[in-house]
C-alpha cells in the first residue's frame, strides 16, 4: 500500500494537510494552513548542487499529481490544477491560479495574481507581470533556433492578456495591458495597450477599441473585470490601469 512520505528534515508549518501518498523531500519549506493533494511530489530534486529549499507560501491548494522542485519561492495562496509541474528556481508571487497540466520551466519570474488556464507552457527564463492572463495552450518559448544552447527568454508585462493557443515567440517583449489574440504569433516588442492578431503578429489597434457587441462590454478588462479580484487589490489594479493608459497615450497606442 503507497503511503505518504514526509522527510523529517521538511520545515512544515501549522495545519497543512497531506493526501494519499504524497513525498515531501527535506529541503521544503511549507507555509501554515497548506493543502497538498493525491499523489503529490513537493520539493523534487533538482540537477544543481546545493539548491536553495522550496518555500511554499501560507494557504495553498496544491491538487493531485502536481511536482514543484526545490529551488523555487512561491508566494502565499498559490492554486494548482491537477497534473502541473513547477521547475527549480522560479520566484512566484502572490495567488498564482495554474490549471491542469500546465508547466513552468526553471528561472521563471512571475507576478502576483497570474492566471495560467490549462496546457500552458512557460518556457525557462521567462519574466511574467502582475495579473497577467495566459490562457489554454499558451506557449512561451525560449529558444531562437531549436535545438540550440540558445537562450531569449519572453516577458510579459503587467495585465497582459494572452489568448487561447497563442505562441509568444523567443524574446518576445510584451508591452503592459496589450492583448495577444487568439491563435497570434508575437514577436519582437509590443507596445503598451495594443492587440496582437494572426500568424503575422499584426498590430491590429488599441484593447479600447475591443468590445463584446451583445453585451457592449469594452476592453481594458480591469474596468469590468476587477471584481474578480480581492478587494485588498482593487486601488493597485486601477492605479496600474491608469499608468497603462498613460504610457500608451504617451506611444501614440491609445489613439
């Protein structure tokens, strides 16, 4: 019968609970009031001597089959789906929600109140803003020309949207609150405030001009959608808004 495995020299805090065989290496520091799911591997082993701990922030949901190496540091609240894997030396910020089957490579930086739905791919080194949403079967890649050594990580600003099954090309620099299309191709450097479409990576315009016809609701979404966040966050979410719009005005992409 499997069994959990919890390796003595593992620094766990107050009222986490364990599930159905789950390992939990020594070099893992877990926060208070923590759920760890089925089948769960937390603080695997990484391929670089004398890796720094895993630390787990306070109140996370980490659901079955999720493997997080050591060498990371991960904000408060963070919420898995089921099957993600998060490698070695990524630094996550508050609430990062990351669905099914999603993965983030080593060296990843990532914001506070990232929203990554499932099959989304985060290539090594990538540099991600606060409340940024990369939806299904999102690719951040790195490598300009595979295979190689080669290495030009993505970065995504703040309150970037990235539609489903959108591919963000090696290097790629994504201006705040842009808006990558669904099935977009981006490249190069995106200015603050504009859509991406299409295979090209056209600069189709302002988000502003974005709307949802039935129901005339209008892109940017923070001014509809913020609600959705706790309400300790709204004064930053509509502050950074404001420095979005300011900065696109200021390139000429909120005309």
């Amino acid at each position: 019968m499997m069994t959990t495995l919890i390796d003595p020299a593992a620094r766990i805090g107050r009222n986490v609970r364990f599930g159905h065989a789950v390992r939990v290496y020594g070099n893992v520091e877990i926060g208070d009031d923590c759920q760890i799911g089925d089948f769960c591997v937390i603080g695997h082993p990484c391929t670089q001597p004398g890796a720094s701990p895993l630390r787990l922030g306070a109140q996370a949901n980490v659901r079955s089959h999720a493997v997080l190496y050591e060498g990371s540091d991960i904000g408060p609240r963070l919420e898995t789906g089921h099957h993600v894997v998060i490698r070695e030396g990524a630094q996550i910020g508050e609430n990062l929600r990351i669905g099914n089957f999603s993965d983030i490579e080593g060296a990843c930086v990532i914001g506070d109140f990232a929203r990554l739905h499932g099959y989304a791919h985060v290539g090594r080194g990538a540099r991600i803003g606060d409340f940024v949403f990369l939806y299904s079967l999102t690719t951040l890649m790195n490598d300009p020309l595979p295979p190689s050594h080669l290495a030009e990580p993505v970065t995504v600003g703040d309150m970037v949207t990235v539609c489903v099954n959108a591919q963000l090309m090696p290097g790629v620099e994504i201006g705040r609150g842009a808006l990558i299309a669904s099935g977009a191709v981006a490249r190069g450097r995106i200015p603050a405030g504009v859509v991406v479409t299409g295979a090209d990576g056209e600069l189709a315009g302002p988000v502003r001009f974005v709307m949802h016809m039935a129901s005339r609701t209008r892109h940017p979404w923070y001014k509809h959608f913020a609600d959705a966040y706790p309400e300790h966050v709204r004064g930053r979410i509509e502050k950074l808004g404001a420095e979005i719009e300011a900065e696109a005005a200021l390139a000429g992409t909120h005309e």
